[in-house]
C-alpha cells in the first residue's frame, strides 16, 4: 500500500547501496517522475528534463562518471535532472498558448495580465547578451530599489539559481513519491558533468542539477542514524 505524504518523508533516506536482487518497475518510477513535474516552479517555466536510465550499458558509464560510488554502482535505475535554462523561450510560449486555450475561462484582464506577464517580464528578466544586459538589468534593479519595492535577481547568475532551485524541488517531488512505493533513491552531486552530458547526449547548453541512483536498500546502506540540527536552531517565528 502506498505511504501517506509523511510516512514517505519519513521514510526517505539517501541509500547508498541497493539490494542487487531487486528490481524496480520502470512503469512505477516513471509515475513517481510525472509527479515529479508537478512541483512548483518558478513562473511556471519548468525548465527541467528528467532522463530515466535502464540500460545497462548506460548504467556502467554514468556509475564510472560518478567516480564509482556505491549509489551509483549499485543503483538499478538512474535518473538523471537536467536544468534547461536556455529554453525560457519555448517554455514561455508554451505558456502563452495555454492561456490563449483558456481564454474563453479568462476575465480581459486576467487575459491581458499573463500576455503581459510572458511576453514583457520574462523577457525582461530571461534575456540577456553575453553578460551586458545581466549587468545593465542589474544596476537598473539597484537604483530603482532606493524608491520604491523590487525585485532584484536579474544577473545571469540570479536566473541559473532559480531554474537549479525548480529543478530541485522537482527531484525532491520525485523522491518523495518513490518513498512512498517504498523505492529507495540517493541524490548524488559527485560526478563528471561534461562527461555525463558526452554519455547522454545532452545539449550543450543544459546544465546538471543531480542525479539519483535508485533501487531497493541494503540495510548496509543506510550509513547511520538520522542527523538533523535541532529544531530550535533553525526555526524563527516572527
């Protein structure tokens, strides 16, 4: 029986050896993967990719691109989360024409407001020429901020963060529901990202958020007990 959403945090560890018996359903992780796109992401631009590995072949290399690590070594199925920044263009007018299907559902205004919001604003913040207009938004956003409330993430820099922080919080969706089929995953940020991009053919321009081995665990591969600061030390209420 599936986990309840808390039951699946709890269960949750990073697992770093898999029980090599043990198989997954690939129909099973892929559902877990279409979860994984409904997290939030930031203007709705879902500037991600998952690339769900099962050949062997390809398992080989991607463990030998992580430096051989027993999540990756042993893992019976890869996924790999990649950060599409470049494709802020497309995702927009995916968006635009989504909005132009629902008009009929739409108020003029509400129309008008998401035209505006895909056509101007991401642009705006999205668009930039070899660092230039990064620098120009930049110092824009720093003296209009003496006046009045802005928003100031507008560097090159600033937009990589925030399609790294979707991408993220797309994986965490995923390994969350693979908890809750009692899957095991383990987020991995040691490896060789050019040679990972050569394996998988992946655009130049896309970038490596994580990859996560996956497979059922290994009581060894539970490397101790639960750690986390306490509470209190992290937790303000204002």
């Amino acid at each position: 029986m599936e986990k309840t959403v808390s039951e699946a945090i709890e269960y949750r560890r990073s697992i770093r050896k898999f029980d090599p018996e043990k198989e997954l359903d690939v129909n099973v992780v892929k559902k877990c993967l279409i979860n994984a796109t409904l997290a939030p992401t930031s203007s709705n631009l879902q500037l991600w990719e998952f690339y769900h590995i099962t050949d062997k072949n390809l398992l080989s290399k991607i463990s030998e691109s992580c430096f051989g690590q027993p999540a990756a070594k042993t893992a019976k199925q890869i996924i790999v989360t990649v950060v599409r920044k470049d494709l802020w263009k497309n995702r927009a007018n995916d968006n635009l024409n989504f909005f132009k299907s629902k008009k009929d559902s739409l108020s003029d205004k509400e129309f008008k407001l998401t035209q505006r919001y895909y056509k101007k604003v991401i642009p705006f913040v999205y668009k930039d020429f070899l660092g230039i207009l990064s620098l120009s938004k930049y110092l824009f956003a720093f003296i209009v901020g003496f006046f009045r409330v802005m928003y100031r993430q507008l560097k090159r820099s600033d937009t990589r963060i925030v399609a790294h922080k979707s991408a993220a919080l797309a994986s965490q969706n995923f390994m969350i529901s693979m908890a809750g089929f009692s899957y095991d995953t383990c987020p991995m940020e040691g490896f060789d990202s050019i040679k990972i991009k050569r394996i998988l053919n992946l655009n130049s321009k896309s970038e490596i958020n994580m990859i996560i081995g996956c497979g059922i665990r290994l009581e060894e591969g539970v490397y101790g007990e639960r750690f986390r600061i306490p509470f209190e030390k992290v937790y303000y209420r204002r």
